[in-house]
DNA sequence: CGAGCGGTTGAGGCATGTCAAGAGTTGTGG
DNA sequence: CCACAACTCTTGACATGCCTCAACCGCTCG
C-alpha cells in the first residue's frame, strides 16, 4: 500500500504491552479496534452458557478480529494474553476508511480474509470428521512437521488450552496421550517425541485440506494450526 | 462496480442448470470458477477418510468457494446440487483480475468473505460449545424466527443431510426430536409445529453470536443458518 | 408390484464427560 | 530459603451421550 496511507494508520494507532492472563475483548462488544499481536501470544475464545471454548491462538506477526471491525459487528470471540503480549491497535474505523481509500490495502485485507476464512473451515472439518484421537494425532503430526520434521519438540501451549482447542478436556486429552504411546508418539511433560512417524501417519491420516499444506522452509509457524488468523 | 466492469464478468461467465444430486466441485480440486447459486440449491460438504459431513448449504443468491478462488488454491469442500440448481460460474482468474481493478467490486468481495467468515466461526461455536440436543433445538427455533417468528413451517432440507450438518447421525437425530416433544416443539415428517415457544427458548438458549443477529423483515433467508456463504 | 430410499425404533457398545482425589510444579510472601 | 497456596496435570471410578448395527415402516417411482 501507499506509504504515506500506511504511515497515516501508524499514526492513528497505537502499541501497547499487556500482562499474561488479561481480556482484551469481551465477546458482544463493538469491534472498535484491529488488534495486531507483535510479541507474545493471544487466545480467541467462545462463551456461551457458562461453557467455554478454545478457537485459536493468535501468534506474531496476525492481527485478529478483523472481519467484525469491516463489518462494524460485535466480537464473535473473546479474547486475552497467554504471556506477556505486546499489540498494537487501529481503530476499526481508520480500517474501514483506509481500504476504501487505498486499492493496495483492500487486496491484503482480502487476501488476509481468505486466508482467515480457510482456516476456520480446516478447524470445522477437523472437529466434524475427525474423533478425539485422531485430532490430537494430527495435531502432534502437524506441529512436529511445522517445525521442520524434527522427532521431538515441546508443546507451544498449555494442555489445558490445547484439549480445549481440540474439543475435549484436559482429563481426555490426558488418557489420549497416553494411549498414545503405543501408536509412535510419547509425551513427558510439555516434550513431544515422534518414536514411530509411519505408524502415529497412519493413524493421524495427515489432509492437507484439513491441516493446511506442507509448510515452507521459509515460513516459521509455531502455534496452534490456524495460527494465521484474522477475523471475530 | 462499474457497469463495464460488471459486463465483462457477465461475458466471461455462463449459466448452466444441474439435476439434482450432481457433484459440481470435488475437495481437493484447484478452484477454477466462481460458483454462484441462481436457483436451488447446493450442499457443501468436506471428506475424510470415507468420512462425510454436511458443511453448510448455500441458497439463492450466493457464492461459494469465493475463498479458494480469490487464493488460487484447491477447494477444501466439495459441493453437490440438492435439487434441480441453476448456476453462474465465473472464471476464477477473471474474478482475480477485476477485484484488482475494480474498488467497488474489491470492497464487495470484502464484504463477502468477512460475513462468510463471521459465518463459519458461529457454526464452529455452536459444534464446540452446544451438544446435540442443543443445537437440533437452537436450530428449529432459528428456521422459526427466520420465517418471521411462525409457530409452524415445513424443514427446508432432508433430516438425514440436517443431521450431518448439525454433526449427528440420522438416527439420533430422529431421537432427539422425539424427547424434543416434551420441551415445546412437535416435528411430524419435515413439519415443525413450536408448541411451547418459551419452553424451547429457554432450553435452546439463543444467541446472537451463534445463531446469528434477528433478522430484519426485508431479509428472506430460508435454508440453514450460514446460507450466506463464500469460501471454500 | 417391488426396489430403493428416507425415516424411525430398539438393543448394545464405545467414546467422552463428570466427579473426585492426589502428585507435581510454580509463584509468592514471610 | 522455606512454607504455603494455587494451579496444572494425572489417574481412577462412574455416568451418559452418541454411535453402530439391525430391523422395520412408509413413501416414491420405475
């Protein structure tokens, strides 16, 4: 986009760090604000009926509800910290604005869209096709392949998080694990080591239309899998 | 957009009708054409592992796998014509072109993807945070209020595809709207007759940001709740 | 009429959630 | 530095939601 449009949104906006733990949106309200994570990390969330759920995790650099600031709707998700989290905001209205002023702008946000749009549909299928053990499998598959195929990494989440990312509880995720072990991957703590990748393949069935397409070299994704994100 | 722009599309593009039962787009596939229901209608669904499951069903007038077009990459649902379908198809590479040179037609697609998107993550919700008699309840309360707040209208689509889509088998469906009985609402074939409207409310629990905001009068939607769409 | 299909109903089983208790870890304040 | 509190994680026992399999009904359509 034009830089003299790109330094006007600078200008209108604003960089804030935020301690762990902190909600930044509450689900209902009016998107005033495009967030932007720039260090740290940031869980989307769904309320409803005193129940809660995980949607994504939000890591450097994505913004994140931008589909509620265009279309200036309430938040579909909560938000808040996991760590530390430095974010920088725009006011909703400037976006809108800018994209209507600046062709540029209006193409990234709709590549953004698309891209935020793909994911939450790989995220559905997975819940809708896919059993407990086969998404926590996939997951394990998917984030050891993310950081370039090695055998044994840490988890980038709480389990707590990630059961809930996954749709179920901690105590399921727990047992999953465990039985886990007998199918190649084995988890010590937060460690993840693949023992057997042919075998945890086989029972993982691997889709690249459900976990996205074998990562680049150069892209350096670490979260959970619709780690871009862009919408709420 | 621009009249001329807007004819060139027309001019590129063609009408074809389909019977019913057609599959019109294969998962998978790379997303040559822009879809767009005149008349009809068409069921998205995604695949895995000799898994279906009923994604959503798009009603006139509407895209779909606006998404895949706009990102040049494959199709992550198929889609099959559920009765005799008229549909436009656009050349996806026209659709890539004109939204660069078209603000008009750019800030429509906008808005397109961010209320499809909006579209998705409410149906995500739903899946993750009600369970199977809640959502089958939600549902027949939301075609209620769709039809302007009748107490009785007929099911838009068959039970065994309104099954999947609500990510339940057929049979337990069926249940469910038998024990249903007790709490407000009588399903006799695909005729739904709310009996006690308070009752099934308050065991529904609607909301805004899953079932979608009230809609205004002028509104006609009828088929499943995210019948706006255009990803994929 | 008979095949095919959608829908319903029943029986039984597996997967997942719930409740409860305890181990391990982390962070805090004395 | 230690003690305590709070929290995550784990494990077990139990309940239940949902699926699977199977049979049957009713309708549609060739």
């Amino acid at each position: 986009m034009a830089q003299a449009h790109f330094d006007a949104l600078l200008t209108a906006s604003y960089v804030q760090t935020f301690p762990p733990g902190l909600e930044l949106i509450r689900q209902g309200d009016p998107a005033d604000f495009l967030h932007i994570v720039l260090d740290g990390s940031v869980e989307l969330f769904g309320q409803w009926a005193d129940r809660e759920c995980t949607m994504a995790v939000v890591q450097p650099v994505s913004t994140f509800i931008l589909a509620a600031c265009i279309r200036d709707a309430p938040y579909l998700m909560g938000a808040r910290t996991l760590e530390r989290t430095r974010i920088m905001l725009i006011p909703a209205s400037d976006v809108r604005a800018m994209f209507r002023r600046d062709g540029e702008f209006a193409l990234a946000v709709i590549d953004e869209l698309a891209a935020s749009y793909r994911s939450v549909v790989r995220s559905a299928k997975s819940m809708k096709l896919r059993n407990s053990r086969e998404r926590v499998a996939s997951y394990l598959l998917r984030q050891s392949s993310l950081a370039e195929g090695v055998a044994s990494y840490t988890l980038p989440v709480e389990k707590r998080l990630l059961a809930s990312y996954l749709g179920m509880t901690p105590e399921n995720l727990s047992r999953t694990l465990r039985t886990l072990e007998g199918d190649g991957v084995k988890v010590i703590g937060a460690r993840v080591i693949i023992t057997d990748r042919a075998r945890l393949t086989a029972l993982a069935r691997p889709d690249r239309l459900i976990d996205g397409p074998d990562p680049v070299a150069t892209s350096a994704g670490v979260g959970l899998p619709p780690s871009r994100d862009g919408g709420g």
